[in-house]
C-alpha cells in the first residue's frame, strides 16, 4: 500500500515546498507556475521575515527564482523590476551576490558589458570576503560569458575553468553544467570545435540527469553549432532539431537561426530563410543584441551562399551599422566579408580589397580560427587575378590553420568531412597547387 506524504502544516514547510515546486516547473519550462510558486514563497517569507531571521534565505531563493524565469523568456523589464527590489529587499550578503551576478547577466545579455563587470567585480569582491563558494563561482562563469562575447576567448577559458573547479569543489551539478557550455563556447570561438562537443556532450548528461529541459536545450543547440562549423550539416540538423523538441515549439532566437543554417545547407532553402527571418524578428524583439548580430550575420551568409547577392549586402549592411556601433569585432569581419564577397561578384575587385582587407584587420585582434582563415582566403581570392604571389600567401595561411583545425578534430570520419567540405577543400586544393 502506497503511503501518503503528509503535507507541512508550518509556513516554513509550505514555503519549502512551493520552492520546490518552483525549480520543478522552471527545470520543464513552465515559467509562468515557476513563477506563481516562487511569488507563494516570497509571500510568506515577507509575512515572517521580521520574526525569524531564517527566512531571509527563502526569500532569496524566491527572488532569484523569479529573476530566474524572467531571464529565461527574456522579459529584462521585469527582470530588472524583481531584481531591484530584491536589492532592496535582501537582508544577507549571499543574497546580495547572487542579486549582482543576475543583474550582470540581465545588462550583458542587453549587450551592456561595462556595466556587467562593474557588477561582478562588485558581486566577487563581497562573495571572497563572505566565502560564499556558490556565489563566487556564478561570479566567475558569468564573467567567462562577458569575456568571450567581447572577444577576449583565452581569458574567458581561463575564467571559465576556475568556475568549474569551484563547482566540482562544492559539487553543485547545475553549476558544472553550464559552465562546461560556457567552456564549449570559448572553444568554438578558438576553433577547436571538437573540443567544444566533447565539453558539450557532459553537460548533455549533466543536464539528462537534472531533467532541465532548457539547459540541455541550449546544450543541443550549441553541440549542433560546432557540428555546423565542422560542416556536418546533417548532424546539426540533428541537435538543433532535439533543441526545438525539447522546448515544445516555443522556439528562441537561436535555435531559429541554427535550424535556419542547416536547412539552406540541406537545401531547403524557403524554410531556412523563413527560420533565419523569424530569429531576427525574435532577438529584435527581445533585445537580444548578440542574437541579432549573430542572426543578421547567419542571414547575410545564407543570401551570399544562394548567390543572392542584392539581399545579402543589404543585411550585412544592417550587420555593419549595428556591429560598429557596439564595436563587436567578430560580427563586424563577418559583415565585411559578404559586403567583400558581393563587390567581388559585381566585378569591383578594388571595393572587394578594401572589405577583405577591413575584415584581415578585425581578425588580427580575435582567438576564432574560422574567421582567421577566412579573412586570409577571402584575401586571396581578391588578389587571385591581379597578384597571384599575394594570394598563394593569403592561401597558405588559411590552409595550415585549417589543416590545424582538421588535426584537432579526434574523430576521422567527421576530419573527412571537413575538410571535403567545399569551401574548406577549395582553399586546400589552391594552396597545394600554388607550392607545386
């Protein structure tokens, strides 16, 4: 006979259970009863807080909850109103660092990053002179996101490596978690992408065994990014298609864009860009500066790739006005190179120099290979014509960093696949016949 759990007949009791029921509903995506059970939560410990000093946890843990769920549907407006008046509200310094970390995430995510490390800076100096292990390490992972998306990807590996050591310290799965993700980024970012799915394939399991539905979707989608720049399209397709799943449809800018690359890839070219459009319509909606630049670039490239040329310049025209604007550097090359690459098929090869030679100059100051090599092919196929010495050059750096990339890759059918890849054996192959 199946026993019956008594349910807590204090407010203390009741609050721990609406918390649990909370983090359940946010791990399966249910934002809105994460919500409503956190808001219990917090309603209670607000009532209790004055007579007993332990409820100044609970009432943390509703607000970063709460602050939680905000962040995962995107609504900055009402996550800065919960954080805002969680500051306020807070009565421990752990609460106060875990207010500062969610606060650092919310202006980041905006593409604020100077504010970001004001407040992680604020966030880790208090979280050292407290010990708050947990808060410190949330510190250092989100100071690895702002670091990578300003471009400083060693410094972000390294950040992101001293988070991982403190999770695993304090055994905290989630923390591992993403971390790890964060670590899978930085490693797209240096080219060594299949580094990045191994990372990414443990907190896969991380995620299984916490049954957290978005996190291993943002996993998925990520995993399926790496397998794109590897041109293993169909596996992409693959990941991204279980990321999509995983949310039910709800769809988020990014898992927009990723399918919307694998599909043109595929050929299914009309629903790509109707994927592509609606992850730029999605992150323009958000405020999700990075995704836009990221969708705007993925759109530029597909219309470039298609030959249609007219509707790419005018997106990576958008592209370049915006990258220049938040001085984004990777976003900023790419734009420059389908501006390049479109001069280069309306025959104006000195225009096309002039954007090759832009994009050569952003990728001096980056970590990613895969715009490294192709800042130096885009080069050499200007100069092909016109200064065949230049180009062999240009072609010959691009290929040892691509031959670099295709030694890193562990697995040979998918080193094969690379480097049969198009656009990967045309540089190869003109390297090679420009040695001999």
């Amino acid at each position: 006979m199946l026993r019956k759990t008594s349910q807590p007949t204090d407010d203390y009791g009741r609050a721990e259970v609406f918390l649990t029921r909370a983090t359940a509903a946010y791990r399966a995506t249910q934002y809105p009863e994460a919500l409503a059970h956190a808001q219990d939560a917090l309603q209670l410990a607000q009532q209790n807080l004055e007579r007993e000093p332990r409820w100044a946890a609970i009432l943390d843990r509703a607000y970063k909850r709460m602050a939680e769920c905000h962040d995962r549907r995107t609504d900055f407006a009402e996550m800065e109103r919960v954080l805002e008046e969680w500051a306020n509200a807070t009565k421990r310094p752990e609460g106060k660092v875990e207010n500062l970390a969610l606060w650092a995430r919310m202006c980041y995510r905006r593409g604020d990053y100077p504010q970001a490390l004001r407040a992680l800076d604020e966030g880790a100096s208090l979280a050292q002179s407290c010990g708050y292990a947990l808060g410190l390490a949330t510190v250092l992972r989100f100071r690895a996101d702002v670091l990578w998306l300003s471009g400083e990807v060693e410094r972000a590996i390294s950040t992101a490596q001293q988070a991982l050591a403190l999770f695993e310290r304090i055994d905290n799965p989630e923390g591992r978690a993403r971390t790890l993700n964060t670590l899978g980024i930085g490693y797209t970012y240096l080219g060594d992408y299949y580094q990045a799915i191994v990372h990414w394939l443990r907190a896969i399991q991380l995620y299984e065994s916490l049954d957290e539905r978005f996190g291993l979707s943002v996993i998925c989608s990520n995993t399926g990014e790496a397998y794109q720049n590897l041109y293993a399209m169909r596996t992409a397709l693959f990941y991204h298609q279980r990321a999509s799943d995983l949310l039910e449809g709800k769809v988020t800018s990014d898992i927009a864009r990723n399918l919307g690359v694998d599909l043109v890839a595929t050929g299914r070219v009309e629903e790509g860009l109707a994927y592509l459009q609606r992850a730029v319509q999605l992150a323009n909606e958000k405020g999700e500066m990075d995704n836009l630049l990221q969708a705007l670039a993925s759109l530029a490239e597909a219309h470039w790739q298609l030959a249609d040329y007219t509707q790419a310049e005018s997106v990576a025209l958008e592209l370049l006005t915006l990258a220049q604007a938040r001085g984004a550097k990777r976003h900023l090359l790419r734009a420059e190179l389908v501006l390049g690459y479109c001069a280069l098929a309306a025959g104006d090869a000195s225009k096309a120099q002039e954007y090759f030679h832009e994009a050569f100059v952003e990728s001096q100051g980056l970590s990613d290979r895969a715009l490294i090599w192709r800042a130096h092919a885009a080069l050499a196929d200007a100069f092909s014509q016109t200064q065949p010495e230049t180009a062999a050059m240009h072609y010959s750096i691009a290929a040892d960093i691509l031959n670099q990339i295709a030694q890193s890759i562990g697995d040979l059918q998918l080193r094969e696949t690379f480097c049969s890849a198009p656009l990967v054996a045309r540089v190869l192959n003109a390297a090679a016949q420009s040695q001999s």
